[in-house]
C-alpha cells in the first residue's frame, strides 16, 4: 500500500520490508568497522568531513541517520494499521468497485488514475487519510466529495473523518518536528541540569556554572544530551502534535518508541567516534581503545575500557525487536500506552546496568538527599516502578 502516488489496497503479502534490509546492512558495516578496531586499535577520525569550513561529526550522522530510520519504520508500521482499519470497517465489495462506477467527469478519472487510484476503495483510503493526495484540485475534489456522498453504501463518516484517518503515515513526519524540537531542548536541559564530573574541564562544576557562561548553553559538542531528558521533551512534543491533529495519543506513543529503540541503536555508536561515554577500565577481547587524548585525567594510564555504547546499543537492539514484535504480533493483547511503559522499563533496566561499568556518571547530591548512586541510576529506578505500577493498575482494573 503506498499513500502518495498510488494506493494500493488489497490482501496485504508477506515479503521482507525494506527497512530490514536496511537495518542488517548497517549492523553489518557497524560490526566490521568494530571488529577492524579491536584488531588495529584504529578509530576513525570524528570528523565525517568538512563543507566550507563547518565540519560535520560522525555523531550527528549516526544521529539523524538513526532518527531517519526509526521514522520510516514507525511510519511503515502506522501505515500497516490505517490499511487495517480500512480493510475492517469498509465492505470489499465497496473496496473493489471500479473507479468508473462513480460517474466522474474524465478530466477527473484520468488525473485519479494517473495517480493509481482505479478503485472506489483506493480513493476511499486515499480521501480518509487527506483528500489532497488525491492530486485533484479544489473544484475536483468538491466534485469528488459530492460524487461519494450520493453513494448510499458509502457512509458519511468514511468521507468525513474516516476512522483510518488517524493512522495516516504523514502523521510521522509532521509529527517528528514537534519531537525532535522539543526532544532536543529537554535533553539540554536535563544535562544541564546534571552536568558529568568532566565537564569541569570546561569550568562546569554546577548547573550555575553555565548560566555564567552562557556560551555553553548552547554549546553541544563539549558534553551534550541527556537521554530523559530527550524522552521527557518528546513525550511532550508528541502531546502537542497529537493535541493539534485530533489523534490518540498513547497508540502512537507505543508505534514511536519502537523508532525510538531503534534510533538508539545506531545513535550511540557516535559515541564509538567521539571517543566518549567509554566504561570502566578492561582487558576483555572486545575493550574499546580509546586514544590518550580522549581518556579521564584519572584513567589516563589505561588504553581498554569497558564499550558501554556498545552495550547500550545491542540492548537497544534487543529493545526493538521486543517491542516491534509486540506492536506488530500481539498489538491486540497490549492496552494502549503498555508498549511506551515497557519501553521505558526495558530502558530504565538496561541503563542501571551499564551504569556500573559506566565513568563520569554525576551522583545523587540534591542537598538534602546525597546517594552513593548515579543520578541516571536513580531516575532509572524511579521511572521502572512508575512504570510497572502503572501497567499492575490498569490491568487490575481492567479485571474489575
């Protein structure tokens, strides 16, 4: 089924989606780079290249490159469960009608099927989802309306708000500018106000410190984002976007956090480049080498540490094919907002682990409570309750 220049609905066929392709291809070249690493010691330069002088990291490239594709799949996925719904609520003799059974002038058939609509069921699922992919004009979609309305097997709802409506694949990228804004700031703001021990080396002890100077409010490439931060900011941004689009907003939470757990995946290996976010020392056969100008004042004297992008992101992995396998296989057994909370459990687990092995991790200090635990540590634990006692309750009620 494609949205845009054609729509094509009928009995969906099993075939390997493009997006896995994808996925295998660059774990593939990920895992080979690793691997290249741990035999040579080589990491590559942090700078992808250079355009006029402006230098563009790795980072950023795994980054958006991660977000990119986490969006396509979430996009894919919304797009399976419009055509669902559609498949559900509308008849398929109704679907199967040919276009022409409708009466339209041919000026207007010709553009419809320039555009592979040839059915009623195509422009039904193409109308339900935004009239203006039909690619008529105003005139030629008041015509249409009018044409669909004289039908009586066709109810009024389906030209109106049609029930599809809210799965509607567009809804990802419009919505994404919303997250990614707000994701951004939030995810600034929670590392500010959680600076890591080695940011002193930038004359950031405190969050204060960077209200003095101001530079570095902005300054992202010395110390970055804070991944609940991120979530917190686009949970709100997602609010906002589905606030304004009249669409539920916990389904799409649970399609969203499957982009996201895959976004994770390839955006921490940007810390493989930077050099950065490295564990405690180790001798294990799969340490990263780190070069002496990116370790620890303390930790300078070792080479080894513990790769804990590299744990976050095959647990990020394993995330993604849980909750994808959830949202696609047993979508039906899951009430709405469950796929978000067991995200954020499998995350907020997955993150108290590494923080074991991870270095400059800020401790709990907020004045009257001081813990001999990471602040992420903390949050992490806080989060996986909420989280666990939000889905115990609903379930218990659902029971009642």
């Amino acid at each position: 089924m494609t949205l845009n220049k054609g729509v094509k609905v009928g009995k969906p066929k099993r075939k390997v989606e493009i997006y896995w392709i994808i996925i295998a291809v660059l774990l593939v070249i990920l895992g080979g780079l690793y691997i290249y690493h741990l035999i040579t010691g080589v990491t590559p330069d942090r700078v992808a290249l250079s355009l006029g002088g402006f230098e563009v990291y790795w980072y950023g490239i795994c980054i958006v490159g991660g977000i990119a594709l986490g969006a396509s799949v979430v996009s894919r996925l919304a797009e399976e469960r419009g055509t669902a719904v559609f498949m559900k609520v509308v008849p398929s003799h109704i679907r199967q009608q040919p276009l022409h059974s409708l009466n339209l002038p041919e000026a207007l058939g010709q553009t419809l099927t320039k555009n592979k609509i040839s059915t009623v069921g195509t422009l039904l699922f193409a109308w339900g989802n935004n009239p203006k992919i039909t690619g008529l004009n105003k005139e030629g979609i008041q015509i249409v309306q009018k044409k669909l309305a004289d039908q009586p097997q066709i109810k009024d709802e389906w030209i109106m708000e049609a029930p599809w409506r809210i799965w509607n694949p567009d809804h990802v990228w419009n919505g994404l500018i919303w997250v990614l804004i707000l994701a951004v700031i939030g995810a600034r703001l929670y590392h500010v106000l959680t600076p890591s021990p080695s940011m002193a080396a930038f004359g950031i002890e405190s969050p204060a410190d960077y209200f003095r100077n101001p530079y570095q409010l902005i300054n992202l490439r010395n110390g970055g984002l804070g991944i609940y931060g991120g979530i917190l900011g686009g949970a709100v941004g997602l609010f906002i976007y589905a606030r304004r689009v009249q669409i539920p907003l916990l389904p799409w939470a649970d399609l969203g956090v499957v982009g996201l757990t895959l976004g994770q995946v390839f955006g921490r290996w940007g810390n493989f480049f930077n050099q950065e976010l490295y564990g405690s020392p180790s001798d294990l056969p799969w340490a990263v080498m780190i070069e002496p100008g990116f370790r620890l004042p303390a930790y300078s004297e070792f080479s080894r540490f513990h790769p804990a992008f590299l744990y976050e992101s095959l647990w990020s992995l394993l995330a993604f094919l849980v909750l994808y396998f959830l949202v696609t296989r047993c979508s039906g057994k899951l009430l709405d907002g469950e796929g978000m909370a067991l995200y954020l459990i499998f995350y907020a687990i997955g993150r108290t682990l590494l923080e074991l092995v991870r270095l400059d991790s800020r401790m709990v200090d907020f004045g009257f409570i001081q813990l001999n635990m990471a602040i992420a540590t903390f949050v992490s634990i806080v989060i996986a309750v909420c989280m666990a006692a939000w889905i115990f309750m609903r379930r218990w009620r659902t029971r009642k």
